[in-house]
C-alpha cells in the first residue's frame, strides 16, 4: 500500500511543477544509526542537486 501511495504522491508532485525525486521512503530501523546517517545525508544532497523549491519562485512572484 505505501509503494502505491509513493507512486500517486510523485505523479501528483510532478503534475504541481515539482520534481518527484523530492520524496523518497525508505525502512530505516532504530538499531540502524549508521544507516539512518547515511540515507538522510544522500537525501540531502540528491535535494542540493535538484536546486531550490521552483515553486517558492513562483509564489514570491504571484504575490507582487
């Protein structure tokens, strides 16, 4: 059920302007600190790459 909830938000994403690569799930347990590191840091900067939230620009933009 979340793979088909993930799959509907990005389509859902792209169609508002968004890139879909800027939500991402993964299972992460508590035990596993390292890993949790890991894949927050990779977000991160996969998210740097994308560049800034294009829809901010555009909602500056409408309000002037």
């Amino acid at each position: 059920m979340a793979n088909k909830r993930m799959t509907f938000l990005k389509k859902l994403l792209e169609f508002s302007g968004l890139h879909p690569d800027r939500v991402r799930t993964r299972w992460v347990s508590s035990a596993e600190a390292v890993e949790f590191v890991h894949e927050v840091s990779e977000f991160v900067e996969d998210i740097k790459k994308l560049g800034p939230n294009p829809l901010k620009a555009k909602t500056k933009e409408a309000a002037y």
